[in-house]
C-alpha cells in the first residue's frame, strides 16, 4: 500500500542548498518535504574539513541546520529515498518515492549501536572515501541524522549477530522497498553535484596508486573526526613530508565531456594546502596550476596569505604520474613560464583536484527544466531571478545550476525559497503567476 502525503513544497536534496531552502520555507509558515537518496541529511558539507576563506568549521555550520530540519515541525524528512518520476496534475505535483529498505524498524530502532558493534564484517567506508572501514551494518557517521543504521546487503553474510544483539529486536532481513506519494504545491530543485570521476584519466594514476588522492578524501584526512586522526598517506601509514595538488585534473579538459571551470577547485585546493602547512609544518607543499581563479570576497587575500606561508605555487602542466617501488609518485610537469625542458618530480603524497559535475539527470523528473550542454538546470531568466525556471511552480538553487561554492550555494537556496513561497500566496490568491522571462 502507498502512503501518502500533501505538503506546499518539495525539495530534492538535503545539503547545504536543500537545508537552508527548507528552513527558509518553513520559517514563513508552509510545509515542506525533503527527500533525500543518502542515509542521512547533509550532503558533502558535512563531510568536509572547514571552509575557505574563513577557515571555520564545516561541521559546525552544517550541523545546527540539520538539528534545526530534524527538530522542525513543519519540516518532514525522507532519507534513503529516491524520487522516481513527477507529473502534474490539477496544479499541483505528484512524486512518485521509492523508500529503499535499511532492513531495520525505524519506529523501533533507539539507535543504541549493539548491532554495529556486533557485525564482524568491515567493509570500505564510503563517508570516508574508502580510506577507513565500516561495518556490514552501520550509521554512517557520528553526526548523521537520523542516526538510524543501514543493513548492506551487499556485504551482509547473514550471520544473524546484529539481530541477536538488538534490544529491540528491530532488524528486519526481509524488509523491502516501500512507495511513497508527495503531493506539493512546488518543487525545489537542489539535487547538488557529483565530483569528476577521476578514473578516466589513467594518466594521473587514480585508482592505480594508492597514494593519489581525491580532494574530498584530503578533506577527510585533515577532518578532526577523520579516518585517521591525522594525516597520512594510505599506502603505508607515513607522515608525507612532500604534497603536490594538480590542479585542473577534473575540469578545463574536454577529453573527459567537463571543458568547463568547476570555480572553487583553486580555492578548496588553497584552503587544504594552508591546513596541511598548520599540520605538518615540515612538509613540502607545491601546488601545479594552469591559472588561480580567486573569484569570490576575500579570496584574492587568502591566496595571498598562502603564498606568504610559503606554498610554493608553479604555473606548470602535468603530463602524467608515475609510481615507484616505493610508492612514491613522479610528476611528469611541462612548467609554462620560461623555456625549461619537461621536468620529473617526486612527491609522497598527490592531490588530484576534482572537478563538479551535476548530482542527478532530473530529466527523468518529467519537469522540462531546461539544462544545458553539461546538464547543470538554469532559471528562465538569470537577470531577473536565479532560482526561477521556465516550469512554472519548479524552482532551482545550489549547484544543481552549475558549480557554486557554499556562499553561492546558500544565496541560490533563499532566493528559491522565497520565489516559492510568493508562487504558492500568489496561486491561493487566484493571481496569475507568470514565468519571468
């Protein structure tokens, strides 16, 4: 049997965009539900270190707004679910959500953790971007909301020591996949971004050498609640006395479909280099770029202060790594200022810098929101608004309309929330309501 539910508005996506839009909307008295595909509230805010240029805390920031939708009472939240389909029907809109199974009973669970302490299998942990381990069966990490763990059938051996362990007797092996219908007044887009899948350029070693990173794994790394605790190469457990980010290596290259700039890999890439000076203050930090793009306040200032901390910053390309017997990595490097020869240098540790590729194909939404070429939705008209599209009762925010750095990000959500909310006055007044184009 489908449940069903009415509210004034849906929102795709629960990070930083998705939080603040729904805060917003509900804060003025209408309500909202999200739905979100990860097991919990978030997205990647929550898993980085800090932000730039300020250095504050990200989890910080990120938290009290997940306690705050958590704790709303406007505000429902549908975690581990995927939004199928969208259709309209009598003005308003209808999602059709598939609520995946985490094999446990949530109205039971008091996510007390005994079955997670019990499984005796350890699998990848993809919060940690493979760097650590969870169990079979799991919360999936400290701060998740809800704090409900999920059964990975994929890893599961069926043991039965997780379900012996529950006080509650809560863990269902046979749970299924349940319907659920949303019927909204409007719709909020912010279905967020996916990083470039680094695997495609075999010429930077990604998934060969262990010690080429992601930049989302170096945030991990620098992360107080990390995998680690502190910074190490995951090869063999060393404290890298040598760093090198590749700048570039997601983005500007149309030989992997992302000719674009991703806009905040030059920053993120900055930030993480001056953390990693404050934690290692020996180690060796080089950043290869094409060209800085410091776009936003304060952080031509900050790229500043992290040369003056003696980050060495060299306008080169890099043709290809290289792995020793060692493990450590050769840059083969073409520098773009002088005539100098191609170059082979030698790093413990390399950064690759990941380009922002779009979250979800909303084309299987039905919604006709335009996209461009690269698949990022836009407004209808971007002089007039940034979050309205050309579906009338469907708004836009985050960087689900293009690479945006958080700033940007919570911009887009309030200016989508509040276009929102004066659609839905404007329909239960009878006023017509017009795309602004």
């Amino acid at each position: 049997m489908t449940e069903s539910i009415e509210v004034d508005v849906l929102v795709i996506g629960s990070g930083i965009a998705g939080l603040q839009a729904s805060l917003d909307v509900a804060d003025q008295g209408f309500s909202v539900a999200i739905v979100e595909k990860s097991p919990s509230i978030g997205g990647k805010m929550i898993s980085l270190s800090k932000v730039f240029p300020t250095l504050d805390c990200a989890s910080c920031i990120t938290t009290p707004r997940m306690a705050s939708v958590s704790h709303h009472p406007r505000i429902q939240t549908f975690t581990y679910s995927v939004v199928e389909a969208i259709r309209r029907v009598n003005g308003s809109f209808v999602a059709a959500v598939t609520r995946r199974p985490r094999y446990i009973d949530e109205a039971a669970c008091i996510s007390c953790g005994h079955c997670e302490d019990a499984c005796p299998v350890y699998v990848p942990d993809e919060f940690e971007v493979g760097l650590g381990t969870r169990k079979a069966i799991s919360i999936p990490f400290t701060n998740a909301i809800p704090q409900f763990p999920v059964l990975d059938m994929q890893y599961c051996i069926r043991c039965g020591a997780c379900a012996r362990a529950c006080p509650k007797e809560c863990i269902n092996f046979l749970q299924q996949p349940s319907p659920l219908e949303i019927t909204a007044k409007a719709v909020i887009l912010a279905t967020g971004y996916e990083t470039t899948p680094m695997t495609i350029k075999k010429q930077y070693g990604m998934g060969r050498f262990p010690n080429v990173i992601s930049a989302l794994a170096a945030e991990r790394l620098l992360a107080p609640h990390g995998p680690y605790g502190r910074v190490l190469r995951p090869s063999d457990g060393k404290v890298p006395d040598s760093i090198a980010y590749v700048q570039c290596a997601g983005s500007r290259d149309s030989s992997i479909g992302v000719p674009y700039c991703s806009r905040v890999c030059c920053m993120y890439a900055i930030k993480q280099a001056i953390l990693l000076s404050g934690s290692l203050p020996r180690a060796d930090i080089t950043i290869y770029y094409m060209d800085i793009r410091a776009f936003g306040k304060g952080y031509e200032q900050f790229y500043k202060f992290a040369r003056d901390m003696d980050i060495h910053f060299i306008k080169a390309k890099v043709a290809r790594i290289t792995e020793d017997a060692a493990h450590d990595l050769i840059l083969h490097i073409e520098r773009q200022e002088g005539t100098s020869a191609p170059e082979e240098v030698k790093h413990d540790l390399v950064v690759l810098s990941q380009g922002i590729v779009p979250g979800c194909d909303v084309s299987r939404f039905s919604l006709d929101v335009p996209r461009n070429e690269f698949g990022f939705m836009g407004p209808a008209n971007e002089h007039l608004s940034s979050s309205v599209t050309t579906t009338t009762g469907v708004f836009v925010a985050g960087a689900a309309k293009g690479p945006r750095d958080i700033p940007d990000s919570v911009i887009d959500a309030s200016s989508a929330a509040v276009e929102a909310v004066n659609y839905i006055r404007s329909m239960a007044s009878g006023a017509r309501h017009e795309c602004k184009c």
